[in-house]
C-alpha cells in the first residue's frame, strides 16, 4: 500500500488507534499514547503515587495470572471493584485505593497501542499532563526528522470492535502537539497540526470533555469524578514512560 501513511518528512505525526500505532511505528522513535477516559488519565494518577504500572491488553482471566507473574495488584473493571479489590482503571477510585506499589492495568485500546511500538520509547499522555510531556519530548529531542514522535489518539469502541474517534482524545493530542509544537517549533505533518489547532481553537476544554459522548456516558453511570479528573489541565508533572514493561516516571 505503500509508505504515504507514514506522514514521513514530519517530526511529529497523528493517528487513531492500535491499527494507526501500528502502521507508524516503523518509522518513529518514539510512541505517546493518550487514552483521556481513562486509561492514562489513570496511569498518571498511579505513577504520581510511585506505583509502577503494567498495561495488559485482555480484560480476562489471563490478566490475573499475568498478575501474579509480575507480583503486582490487578485493577479490575470500574463496576467490579471491592473493599478487597478496590484498584481499577477508574482514576477516582485509584486515588482513594491503598499504595500498591505494582500495579497490572488491562487495556484492550491503551495496551494496545503501547505494545505496537516495538522498540520505540513509549509514553502516556493525557489533558493532565501534556505540557509536560511536551516539554519532555522536546527536551529528549523527539519531534525532529531525525527522531519522530507519533502520538496515537486511543479513541473508543463501537460494539462491533470497530473504532469511534473520541473528541477527549483528540484533544487530548492535540494538547500534546501543540505543547511540543510551542517548544520546538516542529515540522509537524497535516495530521498532528490539525489535532494541535483543534485543541488550541477549543475554547472551553473542560465543557467540550464533560459534554462529549464519552464524557456523557461516564457521567450518566456513575462515574463524574472520574472526567473531572481527566479535565485537570496541566495539573501533573510527571512523565510515565514505559521501562521493562511498566510505566514509571521519567527521570
């Protein structure tokens, strides 16, 4: 099919999803993955507490025993934790549940993602922490032609497993991409550029997460803690790259 997906001649580059990581990452040096509701909303959450976190891709009984592999917690599914089992991908719940200092967080979109970068350095983004992350990219020298980025909008599922794009994660990269955009002046390709504008044009962030479908239908079941976690703008520092296969802050 060719190489036009690449968006190569760009140091910094936009796509949706595990499909979209996958066809980037053969020419990048490294991989952010933003997945707003929740997965990395709950990943900076985890981190800034010292946890270490390791995504898993199957919501199954494989992710328990991968678990017990790693010597680590399993968050479960927002509806199912416990006083017992109280860790989940729900940021609300991961702030009030005890330390654990090793954490396992299944993610059929976010793990997904991650996983496709093969040995590209992997980093999770989201509206909490992506000043920071752009600072950190453009610090490290990512974004160039010599050392791309491509940042991957997890985006949802339809419930035939086909991709709906998500409006918290477009924003949620294009934060990232207009964070590094204002640090290194890019070139990022069409694509990026776009998600960047998008974010920059938005005038009330916070209103258009909490209004979206997602933001919607977390609300109406429960879980309005958990968006307004996610729209913390800028409140977090802290940069989790992926290190023998959990994310832990960057030095």
């Amino acid at each position: 099919m060719g190489s036009w997906f690449l968006q190569t001649g760009s140091g910094a580059r936009f796509d949706w999803g595990p499909a979209g990581a996958q066809r980037l990452a053969a020419g990048i040096a490294c991989l952010v993955v933003v997945d707003v509701l929740s997965f990395t909303t709950s990943v900076t959450v985890a981190v800034e507490s010292g946890t270490r976190v390791f995504p898993y891709a199957w919501r199954d009984e494989s992710a328990s025993t991968f678990a017990d592999e790693m010597g680590a917690r399993l968050a479960v599914g927002r509806r199912m934790a416990t006083s017992a089992s109280p860790w989940s991908l729900s940021p609300t719940a991961l702030r009030s549940a005890p330390f654990t200092p090793r954490l396992v967080l299944p993610s059929p979109n976010g793990s997904s993602i991650a996983a496709a970068a093969g040995e590209s350095m992997v980093v999770a983004g989201c509206l909490r922490n992506a000043s920071a992350v752009g600072r950190w990219l453009a610090q490290h020298r990512y974004g160039t032609l010599d050392r791309p980025v491509a940042v991957i909008a997890s985006g949802e599922r339809w419930p035939d497993g086909s991709l709906r794009p998500a409006l918290e994660d477009l924003l949620g990269a294009g934060a990232v991409l207009a964070a590094l955009r204002k640090q290194c002046g890019g070139p990022l390709s069409p694509e990026a550029a776009a998600a960047a504008d998008c974010f920059e044009a938005t005038p009330d962030v916070v209103t258009a997460v909490t209004s979206s479908a997602s933001g919607r239908e977390l609300t109406g079941g429960g879980f309005a803690g958990d968006v307004d976690i996610a729209t913390e703008l800028d409140v977090c520092d802290i940069v989790p790259i992926l290190t023998d296969g959990a994310f832990t802050a960057a030095g």
